[in-house]
C-alpha cells in the first residue's frame, strides 16, 4: 500500500457526516447533569483508511439502493488492538460490511495500511507490520 495521504477524523466526518458518533453522554447531560466527552480517535493512518473505506462502503451500498445512510455511530473504537464499531443499522448489510472492516483491520497495520499481526506494546497491543514494529522499538 506504501504511502498513504493522512487522514483525518474530520476530514472523514465531513465526508460522512451520517458517521458522527452520536454523543449518548451529551444528550443524557441535559437530563441528568453530568459531561463526558467521546475520545477523539487516536489511530495510526492505516486504520484512519479502513475506517474511511468502511464508511466509502456502506455510503455507496445505500447510493446503491437509492436510499439515504441509515446508520447510527454510537463508537469507533480500539479493541486489545483491533477496531471495533458500536453501530445501529435497521440493514443487516451494514454489519456485514462493519464486520468486514473489523475483520481486516486485525492483520493491517494501523500505521501503514501494509499487512501487520498483533504486537504486544508498551501502550498495549496493536497490529503493526515489520518496519512499523521496528520504528516503534526504538
Ligand atoms: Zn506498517
């Protein structure tokens, strides 16, 4: 895959505005009177691109269908290394293709998008390639 354009959480978001994960929290705080705040999402750029490809997919199957994205983001998240997506979808579709992603994103490098497997880091496991590895040891 070699190198890859950065991307970002808000160059996705606006891309696919539907994806914004919907702050659960933010909503319970006016009831309730407490704040927490979504972490902004802390990935390497080859999960950045799957992240991005996840929502190119799931907005071209609903161009595909003539019909607006019906998705609800609750997460976008990290996993004991693999990216894991809280979503509510009435189309089936839409988790397959949700578990597609996560699926893949268990051998890519989160750093690169190159083909990667489970390393044991000091921050926690993450999935990383043999050069991506290396530059993170030293
Ligand atoms: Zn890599």
């Amino acid at each position: 895959m070699n190198k890859l354009t950065r991307i970002t959480q808000e160059e996705i978001i606006e891309k696919f505005p539907w994806a914004a994960e919907l702050n659960l929290a933010e909503e319970m705080n006016n009831e309730e009177g407490y704040f927490y705040d979504l972490l902004k999402w802390q990935f390497g750029n080859g999960r950045m691109k799957l992240i991005n490809d996840m929502f190119q997919d799931m907005s071209n199957y609903f161009k595909s269908i003539n019909k607006n994205p019906d998705v609800t983001v609750y997460e976008v998240k990290d996993v004991g290394g693999f990216l894991r997506v809280e979503l509510l979808s009435e189309n089936q579709n839409i988790y397959a293709i949700k578990e597609r992603y996560e699926k893949l994103s268990e051998v890519t490098c989160s750093e690169c998008g190159d083909l990667g497997i489970l390393r044991m880091m000091k921050g926690g496991p993450m999935v990383l390639c043999e050069p991506c590895y290396c530059d993170r040891l030293f």
